[in-house]
C-alpha cells in the first residue's frame, strides 16, 4: 500500500506498480479507467461558538466574515474552497492554514474558526464537538474515485475489495448535516 498525493498514485496505476488507486483524481487523466465509488461534498465544520452550529445547511456567501481554517495550496480541497468563495464573489482570507484535515477539525474544535472540508472529514471529526453542514449556493462535490490501468483487467483481489472500498466510501460521505 502506497500513501501518496494523487499524481503519485495515477504513475504508479500507469506502470503497474500498483494494481489500483483510491482517491479525488482529474478527469482528463489518461491511462486509466475509473469506477465511481461515492460522491463527496465539501461542508461546512463548526464549533459550537459558531453562529453555523444549529443551521441546517450555509450559504458561501455567509463566510465572509467567518474566520476560516483552510488546508494549503497543496491540497486538492483548497482549490475547491477557493472555487466556492469566488462563485459566491467572498473574499478567501484564512485566518489560518493546515495541512492536515486532523488539524482543522483540531483548530475548529478549539473554537478558533470554521473550516470547508470534504465530507470525508468525519472520520477526523467523531468524538469531537463539531457539526458538519452542508454548504449551498454553490454546493461543490466531486467523485472518489478506484482506478487500474487502462487495457488491463482488474486482479481478483481488487475484484473482489471493489465493493468493500464501495460501502466504506459511501458510509464517509453522508449527505446530511452532522453532529460528531
């Protein structure tokens, strides 16, 4: 097993390095034939100081002068946050920037801010006092993703764990608003 950032992942599914990769990954990536197996969304994590707390859902627009945990520029999900900021015309001015999803919701329950993270983030968030809430106008979700290699078949083993990887991915993104 390989942990690595998304690029790595697609190489080594291209070379035959591994038999298959799991994430968020381009559409237009060439090489590689996909199989959805959930599809995320990215949410609004609150503390209970945050005026979000007991909201059934938020609007982008509302952030404007929430302050905001993001990750870095590096991850995938900060271009997705920026996408929504801009779609709701709110300047992104975080008041800080993680690199890690166990930071934010750290950060968060701290009551330090509220962080944007994909719906998978629950799993960082259960035991801790935080709400999950889905964010609208726009909402924002993309595909989680099991790829192999393009003209091959796929390895009994990874056959038979497609649809174990399917009911994991799928209990991780629920699609309702959350209280962990």
């Amino acid at each position: 097993m390989l942990d690595t950032g998304t690029d790595r992942i697609v190489e080594a599914v291209r070379l035959g390095k591994a038999d298959c990769g799991l994430g968020t990954f381009a559409p237009a990536e060439e090489g590689i034939e996909r199989a959805s197996l959930a599809r995320d969304s990215l949410m609004l994590f609150c503390g209970p100081g945050s005026p979000f707390f007991d909201r059934d859902a938020v609007a982008w627009r509302e952030l404007a002068d929430e302050p905001l945990v993001t990750l870095t520029r590096d991850s995938g999900i900060r271009l997705l946050v920026e996408v929504g900021y801009e779609a709701a015309e709110v300047p992104l001015r975080p008041a800080f920037e993680v690199s890690q999803i166990t930071t934010a919701v750290a950060l968060v329950e701290a009551g330090l801010g509220s962080a944007v993270l994909p719906t998978y983030a629950f799993a960082a968030a259960e035991g801790k006092r935080v709400a999950a809430r889905p964010l609208t106008a726009p909402s924002i979700s993309r595909d989680i993703v099991l790829i192999h290699a393009s003209g091959r078949s796929l390895s009994p083993a990874v056959a038979a764990f497609e649809p174990v990887l399917r009911r994991c991915a799928q209990r991780l993104t629920p699609r309702r608003s959350f209280n962990v």
